[in-house]
C-alpha cells in the first residue's frame, strides 16, 4: 500500500471517539470551505466524530490506511473537490490538503484524457484474472459478497432499479468469459450498458415476520443458492437478494458478485452507491451514478502496455532474486500442484480486541512513519522466526519469503483516478526479509530488538517499485519473462490486509450483523494458492477496531497444532509490539524518511540520538 507521510507523535495518543462509520455522505453547504468539507469526508470514512478531526489533523495520524484514502478520494469528487490518492496519503494536515485540491469544474480538473477512454468491448484480462485460472478446482462460483440494510420501505421495484445503476455505471459488472471464470485470460468481453436484465437478477424474498436473529441464517442460505446461478460465461457477474420485512422494518439487501469483477475497494464504492441511489429514488428522481473516470478495460489496457515496457523488464532480474530457494520451512517456495484444496477444517479465526487493536493500527506504525502492513508483517516475520525455532534450532537464518496482496490501484501508468472504478485490481507480490538473527526472546517482550525488526521491513516494503504491480504483470502478461518466473514458484505463506471495515451501524445501507464483509468464498475443492494464508481485517465497532485474522492451510503442508501455534504466535508478537511502542524513545525515523541518500539505519540512529528533536 502506498506510503504515507506522518507526524512522528508520541506513542500512546488516544484515538478520537467513533461516529456512524455508514452515515452517507453530507451534502455541502454554499458556506463550507474545502477545509469543512475534507474535515467532514475523513470523519465519515474513518468514521470519527466530526469534531474529533481538525484542520492540523493528517489523516494517517488518525488512522486512515491506502483504501481508506480512495474513499475519501471518491467521496472528495462527489462533493466538488479533486484529489489524489496519493495526495491523501502524504498531506501533512487536513488544511495541507484542502490547500492542494482542485474544483471538480476548474481548468484542467476532469483528469480525463483527450479521448474518451474505452469503456466496452474486448478486454484483457488483468494479472489477478489470469491467476485465477491456474488455480485448479471450481472457480466459477468464486464469489464474494455484501449484505446492507435496507430502508423501511425499499421494495422489490427499489432494488431493480438501483440492481440496474449498478450495472450500466460499473461496465466491468456486465463482464462475459465465454469459456468460463478459469478460461479469463483467453478473452472477456464488456457489452454496451442496457444489455443485462437488473430484473433477472434480482431475487424478492417476502418475510414481514423474520426477527432480527433470524436475518443472519435466512440471508446466508440465499446467498448460497444465489452463487450458484452466477455464470461468467453467460456475462452473469452479479445477483442480488432482497430480504423484505414490509413497509415498515428495515430489511436485507445481498450483493453477490464474482470475484473477477470485484474487491475490497470496490465494495465500498458499491456501497456510497446504494445511499446515492435510495436518496435520489427517495427525492423522485432517476437512480443515476456518475461513471468512473477511468473505466475498468481502460486499466486493463494500461496494464497490458505497461507489461511490456523496458521499465518493468528491468525488475525481472529483482523478482528473480526475490525468489531465489530458501531451506527453511515458511521461508521459500512450494509448488502449488501438491497442495490439498481448502477445506473449512483447517480455518481458524483470532481476534484482538480494542484495547490491542487500537494502538496497533495507530500508534505502532506512527513509531516509523510506517503503515498498518509494515506493523503486521513485522509481527508475521517475527513470529515465522520463533515459530520455526524449535525445528530448526537457534542457528537458524532469518530470512522469511512472503507473498503480499495489495489493493493495486497504483500511481502508474499516467496516474489515472481509479477512485471510482470497479472490478478486481489485488496485486501479489512476493517479499523477502532478510532480518539476520535478531533477538526473538527480545522481541517478544516489546523490546529495542522488536523496534529493529519493524523498521528492517518497513524499509524492506519501501524499496519494493510501485507497491509490487510489476510482479503480476512479469508473470503473467509478458510473453518473455511469464515463464521463467512461474518456474520459480510462490511463497508458501500469503498475506492479506483487507483494511478497516465497518460493523455495528444500525443505519440503512450499513453492512448488517452476522456477515463477513467482502471475504472471498469458493465451492469445494478449489486448491490452495499458498501452503499457509492469513487474511486480517478490522472491524470497527463502538469500543474501538478489533483485528480478526482467519488462518487457512492445505493439510498435507502443516499439521493443525503446528498452524494454531504459528496463529497464535503472531498475535504475540503483535502484542509485543504494542508494548515497544509505549516505552520512551520507540519512535524514530528511517532512511527512506530522508533526503540522504546512502543513509543507513545505523547513521540515521546515531544522528537522531546526537540531535533529537533537531530532527
């Protein structure tokens, strides 16, 4: 994820207090300032009280990580205001911010190129897409899924009508694959808007005596039943079920779309879209949404050019290196025709509450000018270390290998506003950590040891070139170098940061109770991509984030205690982590938080300790 620019405050500051992470987006008054308006929009995506940021507040030193940034991206342009993604990031403050916006009707301010980009027809199937068809097993049920509350009064006629918006905005929801979700890289294809029936899709499910409790089981198993009617060969990306408790109750709406046509980002897209269109049907009007200015085939042809240019040619040799062999179990690579498919078994689901959570997403990244991931695969590296001790023995190197995902919308390619666009973008990219053999006794107990090791990998995802994109698209979008590099094999443990989600919001179009958000979900029988998986999220609820990690392992690559203990070690080290940012002198800056270059970590450390708070 994109690096932010932060205020090096003391560790320990207590988060602001919540507000409605789901309320929608308010409208602006003649008199708000860009200043009101951005205070305003960073409140309800990280969802603080409105008093709770200021003017000198920067949005990561409140909390806000890369996807939360796009949110207020689109949200910014809804309300008049153009931003960057990265402009969000790397603003010192609000004010900073709003210094720096352009008027979405000013000179220059539509960010469009000369032609209009291509919205319909041939696309090409980006590198997530394609590695999706190496995967074996069934893939064209691979589905993910939102359920929101509705509004008393949201009819059967409401929801194909905004089922409807959906589809003629986001084109990439019309997508066909004539030979099927595992064939996407031999050709899809985008119809013209109006050519899918909303109405088809939309299953009206009357249940006026269904108990809030009962919500959670009546939903789920529509839900199932609705996966199994997707269709990416017949361009049947999406069904929606619509849980009707009357006039006067709020009832359910089920979003349940393929995987290759949506993520994590794109959900909250889709979700500001539900308000937008139940308040413009609520006014009379048309459920009308503003398209994407960079529609989904246009990246994907971006993608395919930059593929081949001599600037990612020249990571080959890098990803190469990256995934050179390693002896040490978790440390190298596997071979992905010998993993058992995924099985509900071997899952298991931790959780760290608020009071961990908290500061781990806030206050331990602030430490190193660092965000949430450079926190979490800090403790994963740590606890690999510790975990294998006892099979390897105290000699053992420290060099752990991981595949990383990341959200992918990246400043590449002319930098186009991805803010609105939906449709799959996941990168993953494999890392390595090379941390010699830090002090693991130390770093468990909060130590300087742990310090160390945070900052080796921040610095370590810093000199990654543009977040790891330039992986995917070597390996499968470049016809001289996709070869050599799927000889080489993935990591045997993925990771995957899916960001803050929130939960426990009673109003309408908020994700509703007893539902992951936007996990991914497969039939039987789909194989492993990695030997070992962790895919964390925070939920924000009204004592604070919390961080549910869920843990899945093929069978036959880790015995069930074995992978319990490396789950929980994580979350040790995770708490050990915390603890190093609370003592005196924890924070610190590294090299790539400078302008010297050929500034090591020692240098910096030293001149930090001479100078202070010169720095």
């Amino acid at each position: 994820m994109p690096e932010p620019v932060r205020h090096l405050s003391g560790p320990g500051s207590p988060p602001p207090p919540p507000s409605p992470a789901g309320a929608a987006p308010a409208a602006n008054s003649p008199a708000d300032s860009p200043v009101d308006v951005l205070r305003r929009l960073v409140a309800q995506v990280l969802g603080l009280a409105a008093e709770a940021v200021g003017p000198g507040h920067g949005f990561t030193e409140l909390g806000g990580d890369s996807i939360q940034a796009i949110q207020v991206v689109s949200r910014a342009r809804a309300a008049g205001l153009l931003l960057t993604t990265r402009d969000v990031l790397r603003s010192e403050s609000v004010a900073a911010l709003a210094a720096g916006a352009r008027a979405a009707d000013g000179p220059g301010a539509s960010g469009k190129p000369a032609q209009p980009p291509r919205r319909t027809g041939p696309l090409a199937a980006t590198p997530i897409m394609a590695w999706l068809g190496g995967l074996a097993g069934p893939v064209d049920t691979y589905h993910q899924s939102l359920v929101v509350r509705t509004p008393a009064g949201f009819g059967a006629e409401h929801a194909v009508r905004v089922v409807r918006a959906l589809l003629d905005t986001h084109d990439v929801l019309r997508l066909t694959v004539p030979g099927g979700a595992g064939a996407a890289a031999e050709g899809c294809f985008v119809p013209p808007a109006g050519t899918v029936d909303a109405r088809a899709l939309v299953e009206h499910l009357r249940a006026p005596d269904a108990a809030d409790a009962e919500l959670p089981a009546l939903t789920t198993d529509r839900i199932r039943a609705a996966r199994r009617l997707l269709s990416p060969a017949d361009g049947v990306m999406l069904r929606a079920v619509l849980v009707d408790r009357g006039p006067a109750r709020q009832g359910r709406l089920a979003l349940v779309v393929h995987h290759l046509v949506v993520d994590g980002v794109s959900w909250r897209i889709l979700q500001d879209d539900l308000r937008t269109c139940w308040a413009r049907l609520a006014a009379g009007e048309d459920a009308v949404l503003e398209p994407a200015p960079t529609p989904f085939a246009h990246w994907a042809d971006l993608l395919r050019a930059d593929a081949t240019s001599g600037r990612r040619m020249g990571e080959a040799a890098r990803w190469t290196e990256t995934l050179r062999p390693a002896p040490e179990p978790l440390g190298g690579v596997c071979p992905l025709d010998r993993l058992d498919a995924e099985t509900a078994d071997h899952r298991l689901t931790l959780t760290l509450p608020p009071e961990v959570a908290g500061p781990l997403l806030t206050v331990v990244p602030g430490v190193v000018n660092g965000t949430v991931n450079d926190v979490l695969l800090t403790g994963l590296a740590l606890a690999i270390l510790a975990w294998r001790r006892p099979v390897t023995g105290p000699a053992d190197g420290g060099t752990v290998l991981v595949d990383v995902e990341g959200h992918g919308r990246e400043d590449i390619a002319g930098a186009p506003d991805l803010s609105r666009t939906v449709g799959w973008f996941t990168t993953v990219y494999p890392v390595r950590f090379d941390l010699g053999r830090p002090d693991l006794d130390d770093a468990r107990t909060g130590g300087p040891a742990a310090g160390s090791v945070l900052r080796t990998v921040k610095e370590t995802l810093r000199a990654v070139p543009d977040h790891g994109i330039g992986h995917g698209l070597l390996r499968h979008a470049n016809s001289r170098t996709r070869t050599g590099l799927a000889a080489l094999g993935v990591p045997e443990i993925g990771f995957n940061y899916l960001g803050r989600f929130p939960l426990g919001d009673t109003a309408d179009w908020a994700a509703a109770p007893g539902h992951d958000f936007a996990l991914d979900e497969a039939d039987d029988g789909l194989a492993m991509a990695h030997a070992v998986e962790v895919n964390a999220a925070a939920h924000e609820g009204p004592d604070g984030p919390t961080l549910h990690a869920t843990w899945t392992w093929a069978g036959n690559a880790l015995p069930a205690d074995r992978a319990h203990a490396l789950a929980h070690e994580w979350f040790a080290v995770l708490r050990a982590l915390v603890r190093h940012a609370s003592e005196p002198g924890a924070a610190g800056l590294t090299p790539s938080d400078v302008s010297l270059p050929g500034l090591g970590q020692a240098e910096l450390d030293a001149f930090e300790a001479q100078f202070g708070e010169l720095l």
